[in-house]
C-alpha cells in the first residue's frame, strides 16, 4: 500500500517512528515532511498528505501534530480526504470501520509511541463496514461539494 506520512515539529519524532514502522510491513512510504524539529506549521504536512491522497498518489495518509488535530483539520480541507484523529486501538478501528477515514492522525504529547503502533496497526487491518454507515460518510464527501 501507498501510504504518505507527515509531520510538523512536535511530531516529527513519532513521524519517523511510524515511517519506520510501516516500511517494516512492506508499505510503499512518502514522507512529505517536516525532516527536522525545526519549528514549523501543521497546515503545510495535513495540506501535503491530503493532496497525496487526492491525486490518487497514496491510497492512505499518517499525520503527526502536538495533538493530532491541526493537521487532521488540514488535511480534511482537501477534497476526498477523512482525516480522523484517534487515541488508541479502538478509536483507529472505528474511524476506518464507520466513517471509511483514509488518513490516520495522532497527536505526539497524547499518545505514546507504542500506543501510536499499535492503534496504526488497528487502522490498517479495519476495513469500511458500509450499511448504515455509507450514507453518512456520502453526505460527509458532499459537504466539499
């Protein structure tokens, strides 16, 4: 799979830990920066990864941030991305299973690293159940108009 990572200064760290991670199961990554703890802006990762996913160049993103929001809210600004922010196992499961989210983002003074892994690993084993939920995440798509 094709999975676009990005970070700001906060995150950078877990970035490249979840990076790591994912090269280890055999996913094609794209780090779309930021490549130091230099300080910088959430909105230009969460912008990057989106459009990695927009244009059909990654099929799923990974975002880091303090708190896993900013970029999420970034990322959501471009047209075909579901960016949820997520805490743990469950909340990762979810997010894909009910709201078929493509972009996975967590925030680094949260969520330790192993919980970070774990919950990535939960993401990308859920599949989108559909039903009940399909209607819900059309009307989600349909707000971008």
């Amino acid at each position: 799979m094709r999975i676009a990572v990005g970070a700001d200064h906060a995150g950078f760290e877990l970035k490249q830990g979840l990076a790591e991670f994912l090269r280890g199961l055999g996913h094609e990554v794209t780090d779309v920066g930021t490549y130091s703890e230099e300080r910088c802006d959430y909105p230009d990762f969460g912008a990057a990864i989106g459009k990695a996913i927009s244009s059909g160049d990654s099929d799923l993103g990974v975002g880091v941030c303090g708190s896993g929001i900013g970029i999420a809210m970034a990322a959501n600004k471009i047209p075909g991305v579901r960016a949820a922010t997520v805490h743990d196992v469950t909340s990762a499961r979810l997010a894909r299973e009910h709201n078929d989210a493509n972009v996975f983002c967590v925030g680094s003074r949260f969520v330790g690293h192993q919980v970070a892994i774990e919950a990535l690993e939960a993401f990308l084993a859920a599949r989108f159940q559909g039903g009940r939920h399909a209607p819900r995440v059309a009307k989600l798509d349909d707000l971008l108009g």
